[in-house]
C-alpha cells in the first residue's frame, strides 16, 4: 500500500498535472472562469479565517489562534480537483473534453489557482 500510495502521490499526479498544464490551450480558457474560482475560494477563506480565530479554542494564545485560523481557511479552498475532478468528469460525461469544451483545462487551472 505504501507504494502505491508513493507511486500515485509523487509520480502519476505531478506526470497528470504537467501534462495538462503543458498542453493546455490557454487562448481557449474563459478567464471569467477562472476568476469566478478564485472569487469563490478567496470569499470562503475570508468568511472562514475569522470564524476559526474569534471561535476556535478562544483560550489560546493570539500567535495560535492565527496559526489555527490560517490553517482551517486554506482547508476551505483546498481541493482534490484531480484526484477527484477526473474521474467524476469521465463518469458522469465520458471523457474530459467535448462539444468544445475542455474540462481538463479548467480542472488545472482551477488546482494551480489555488
């Protein structure tokens, strides 16, 4: 399991995620897109950060409550948009690109936004 888990993690996700970086048609991205993205993320870490360090383990010292805070905000906006974008996307449309949209172009550049 452990090689498995070294293959998956540090050679077949960085070889996916060059790949599509590499060959992705950047003129074909709707930049509209991406910024929606990134609007939503950057909304839901800052709706998040201070809830986490007003409300969360309030006793602990301030350099804590930060720390904890910064932590929990970027658990918000992180996500398995490959481990779990791909897969989904084969399943529920059969493949990651069709009817001129490349799905596989916005799964990227939404996980390199982040």
């Amino acid at each position: 399991l452990d090689g498995i888990a070294f293959y998956v993690g540090n050679i077949a996700l960085p070889m996916v995620v060059f790949k599509d970086s590499a060959t992705t048609a950047v003129a074909s991205i709707q930049m509209s897109v991406i910024v929606a993205c990134a609007a939503g993320k950057i909304a839901a870490a800052l709706l998040i950060w201070p809830a986490a360090y007003l409300w969360y383990n309030p006793e602990a010292e301030r350099s804590e409550r930060f720390k904890a805070a910064a932590l929990f905000a970027y658990f918000v906006t992180a996500s398995n948009d490959f481990l779990i974008g791909f897969p989904l996307l084969n399943a529920v449309f059969g493949g990651t690109t069709g009817k001129g949209f490349d799905a596989t172009a916005y799964t990227t550049v939404n996980a390199l936004v982040n």
